[in-house]
C-alpha cells in the first residue's frame, strides 16, 4: 500500500468519553469505538480512525462486521484504506491503542476487506480464535499482539506487512503468518513459529525463544531471510530455525544472519534445495548445523564456540538491540561477507559504532 490520499477523512475516538460526539475532532471524538464503526460510511479517499491512548476498548464483537453493518465489503483499495492507528493528543504522534477481543472472537476475522492497516496499537486475547484473521495487503507498523491460541494468531492472506511489530503469548501452531508475498521488518516474535510460504522475506527479525522460528509447507519458494538473528528454545528434539519438513522450498537465499540453540539451522528432509545461497551464516549450539540443506552457493559458513549475543538483560522488545548485541565471536560481528562492495554485520541489531576492520553501520531508525 502507497499510503492513503492527502483527504483521507480522519476519525477520531476517545474510548474514555463513553457516548457521545460527531467523532470529527480531537476535541470533539466519538466517545465509544464501536458506536464509531457503525456510524461512519466508507469513503473515496479511505477513513483512518485514530484511536486515543490510555483506555482499553473491550470489544463486543469482530471489528470488520461492525464498520456501518458490515455493508463495506470490498470497497476498500490502495488509494482507498481502512487505517486504525493510535493517538495522545494528535493524528499521527505515536501514541498506542489498546484493543482487547470478545471471548473466543478475532478482533478482525473478515476475509472479505483488503487494503486495512493497523498502525500504533495493541490487540490482544482472542483465545481459541485468531486475534487477526484477514486477506490481502493488511499492514502492520508499530504493533503488539498476543493472547490467541488458534492455529493462527495473526493470519493475512497475501502481500501484507509487517513492520516493527511484536508478537507474544500465541501458543498455536503459528503466531503470525501470510501465503504470498508478505515481508517482516524489524520484528521480535517471542516463542511462537512463522509460517513461511510464497515469497516470505524476512529483514532485520529477531526469533526468540522457538521451536521452529520459521516453517515452511508444501510448495513453499524464494524464502529471504537477511539479518535476522535467532535464538531457539532447545538444541534437542530434532527442532530447526528453518524447517521444511518432508517438502520442497526451492530457490531463495539466507545470508547475514546468527543462529544459537537450535538442533538444525536449517533442515529440509526431502532432498530439494532448502535455499538457493546460503552467505554469511554464524551459528552456535546447534549440533545438526545444516544437515539436510542442499543449498546451491554456501559460503562464510561458520561455527563458533562461545555464544554470538551479548544477551545483557532479559530479552524484551525494549531491551532487544542490547540482549541480541553481538559479540566478538568469529565473524558475527566483523562481518566478512560483504555485498555489493559495502561492510555489513550479521544478524538483527549489530553495533551501530564504527567496529575495526568492518567499517560502520548506522542502525535502521525503527531498530530500538
């Protein structure tokens, strides 16, 4: 998505109000999220709702079949979005949402909106159901979730989003998830697996605490994994960071990324081409290594001893650039792969000072 048009209408709502209000200012909000939803009318340019911080909003039922009897349908398009996004004080200044679902219900499960977007916010406890359960190019920047024991916690069909978000407490088979297309930057997805399908690209991410950190199913291609860093929940059982089991995910590259406590890095068990290059690989305490990959390229492939992360402090989304800090171990943090003639680390969040022999990185403003 190219970002809403210029005229997009603004709407906004303070949850703490209670009733009330046309909804058209700050000053004068909707005072009640779901009478919002069902007042205002899909429009030409698209609607943003800026939610206001500091009262969480209880939902009664799905978002999607609230918007004005649900009677939106498919109108939404690329210059034409849905936005949910939170506010303190104005449209657009960071302050976060807060939306917790009805018992056993998504907050949005329509399969029938594209082109939504959810921006500044947390939504949560959906239980046996997805927290998120939508189609095609969804977004989602600055976003926390958790609480969802469905076999997706946040499911959007295909080519979406996500970027800096946080995922928690999902204790399906999957936390979040796309079919086709989507692309992960700067995410932590703590104890919980990604499914990885069609064109998954995944930057600058950290997988804390998983079993599997990304799987991969039947057909799955052209998986990118850059700069991630991974760090798993045992080096026993026969568990991988990347792990395509009895099927095929031909084609795509892993480079530049750090793995620790896992049995396998990567692992394919059919005998098709797990990656298509592998560059730039740092792992340790994974006593498979790559067993079971049949990468075309493999290169600066390296074991190392000693524990690549600094893991200073508890590893939290706050804390993730100094827990996941690398240390000098091997090339993990001097690099030595270096694309395009340019110097670049290993894994998510590497030193942003000049390090010797590497030279420097500036961290991208999202990271921290």
């Amino acid at each position: 998505m190219s970002g809403p048009a210029a005229n997009v209408k603004n709407v906004y709502i303070d949850q703490s109000i209670g009733s009330g209000g046309t909804g058209t200012s700050v000053n004068d909000p909707y005072g009640d999220f779901e009478s919002a939803l069902a007042a205002e009318t899909a429009q030409t340019n698209g609607t943003q709702f800026n939610i206001k911080s500091g009262t969480v909003i209880n939902l009664t039922a799905e978002i999607s079949g609230q918007l004005n009897g649900g009677s939106w349908g498919t109108n939404n398009s690329d210059s034409a979005p849905v936005i949910f996004r939170g506010y303190n004080a104005a449209a657009n200044d960071g302050g976060k949402f807060e939306i917790v679902a009805a018992t056993n219900t998504s907050c949005w499960g329509s399969q029938s909106m594209n082109y939504v977007s959810f921006v500044d916010g947390y939504m949560r406890d959906s239980g046996t159901a997805s927290i998120i359960n939508g189609n095609d190019y969804l977004q989602f920047h600055n976003m926390e979730f958790s609480g969802s024991s469905s076999q997706w916690g946040v499911l959007a069909d295909n080519y979406a989003i996500f970027n800096n978000v946080h995922v928690h407490g999902m204790t399906g088979t999957y936390g979040i998830g796309s079919l086709t297309g989507p692309k992960y930057y700067n995410c932590f997805l703590d104890a919980c697996s990604v499914y990885g399908y069609i064109g998954s690209s995944f930057d600058h991410c950290i997988f804390y605490n998983s079993g599997t950190a990304i799987s991969i199913p039947t057909g799955g291609v052209s998986l990118a994994v850059m700069n991630c860093s991974f760090y798993g929940s045992t080096n026993a059982g026969g568990g991988a960071a990347i792990y395509a089991p009895a099927r095929r995910s031909h084609g795509g590259v892993i480079k530049n990324s750090v793995f620790e406590r896992y049995n396998y890095v990567l692992r394919e068990t059919d005998g098709n081409t797990l990656p298509a290059i592998l560059a730039g690989i740092t792992y340790h305490d994974c006593p498979g290594g790559l067993t079971h990959t049949h990468a075309n390229i493999s290169t600066l492939i390296e074991s190392v001893g000693a524990s690549p992360f600094a893991k200073s402090g508890l590893a939290t989304f706050a804390n993730r650039a100094n827990y996941f800090e690398l240390t000098n171990a091997g090339n993990a943090q001097t690099g030595g792969y270096s694309p395009y003639g340019t110097s670049w680390y290993r894994g998510a969040v590497p030193f942003v000072n000049t390090v010797s022999g590497s030279g420097s990185y500036t961290a991208h403003p999202l990271i921290g």
